[in-house]
C-alpha cells in the first residue's frame, strides 16, 4: 500500500484524532465523515482498536504501510522500550524536523522541501524524507530567501524543546531526542505492538 495522498481531513475525522496535531479537522465535525456520519457509533473489536492506533500514527507521520513496518522493526532493535523507540525514531525523520522546526506549516510541505533539495544536514545537501537525524546534527536551508519558509516561520507560535533554532543563520540543532512525556499524549503505542505482535 503506497502513501495516503487523500484527503487529510476526512481521515481524521474516521480516525477521531487530528493527524495535523492543530485539532482544526474536529474543531467543525467531531464526527465520522459520510451521509449518515453523525448517527453512526460503531463498536470496535480488539483488533479494530489497535489498527486505529497504528493507523493514526502512520497516518499523522504520512508514511506508507511498508515504511511504517521498517520503522517497527528498526525500533525493535534499539534497547528500551518498543513502542517509545518507534514514536521517538519517527520523531528523527528529517521531514518531521523541518515541520517541527517551522520551516513549513505541515509535514506534507516539510516532506516536499527535503524531495526537492532545499534541506541541509550539516552542509549537506539531504533530500530523503526518512533520513535519520542524530542528536547534535544541524538542519539548515540551502536557499535562506525563500518566501514559503519565512511565511511558515512568521506563523510558527511555538517550537518543541528537543530543537534550538538561530534565528540569524536560519538553522536548527536536534539537541536531543526526545522524552515521551514531549510527544502525542493521544497515541497509545502499546496497542501498536500488540497489532504487530499478535
């Protein structure tokens, strides 16, 4: 199964969970897309449940099934705790940081600025989404004067903690990964290993 492209909004609404992290999809319907959206309460199985839960995190990553599946068994192998390790190395995508970082309002913009050669990874050039940010790397840009950043950077209203930006280089230093307690409260990732494991 390739990579969603549809509509965002409808999927988190089906999923009941914003997949943009801002809650405007719910914010106007809180309820499951379609005609009768509003009167359906469908009740979900065991498995149901957990397939929900993975399929908000993939969903909220913008990853296709196949990727998400390399990523739980890259976490896997890391020593802690799974499910932690899988929410934190998809947190170290260069993708997820240029959007945390506010290079651009969504992750889907962020994802499209690495494709198309824009990002830096210490000096570098880097233009795959799923690359690996390590702690101490710096993420820079490689054009300072595009207008799309700087408008995303205007209306970024707060940075996470586990990022240090310099406002005159335009440049972002990955600190740190980050603890779990910084991450999605909404996401149960033990119902995520339980779906793969059983």
């Amino acid at each position: 199964m390739s990579r969603y492209t549809g509509p965002r909004y409808k999927v988190s609404r089906r999923l009941g969970f914003s997949t943009l992290e801002n809650g405007k999809e719910l914010a106007k319907k809180p309820y499951i897309p379609g005609e009768h959206g509003n009167a359906r309460h469908k009740k979900l199985s065991n498995y149901g449940i957990q397939l929900q839960e993975k399929q908000k995190v993939r969903f909220m990553y913008g990853l296709s099934e196949k990727q998400f599946k390399k990523f739980f068994t890259m976490a896997g192998k890391m020593k802690g705790v799974h499910g932690e390790n899988l929410l934190k190395l998809l947190e170290s995508r260069l993708d997820n940081l240029v959007y945390r970082i506010g290079f651009s309002t969504s992750r889907k913009g962020a994802r499209q600025l690495v494709n198309h050669g824009h990002i830096t990874v210490n000096g570098h050039k880097v233009d795959i989404p799923s690359y690996i940010v390590k702690p101490g790397d710096v993420i820079g840009l490689k054009d300072k004067e595009m207008k799309i950043v700087k408008e995303s950077l205007e209306a970024l209203h707060n940075r996470v903690e586990y990022i240090t930006y310099d406002e005159n280089k335009m440049e972002a230093t990955y600190v740190r990964t980050p603890e779990r307690s910084e991450l999605n409260a909404d996401i149960d990732e033990s119902l995520i290993i339980e779906f793969y494991n059983r």
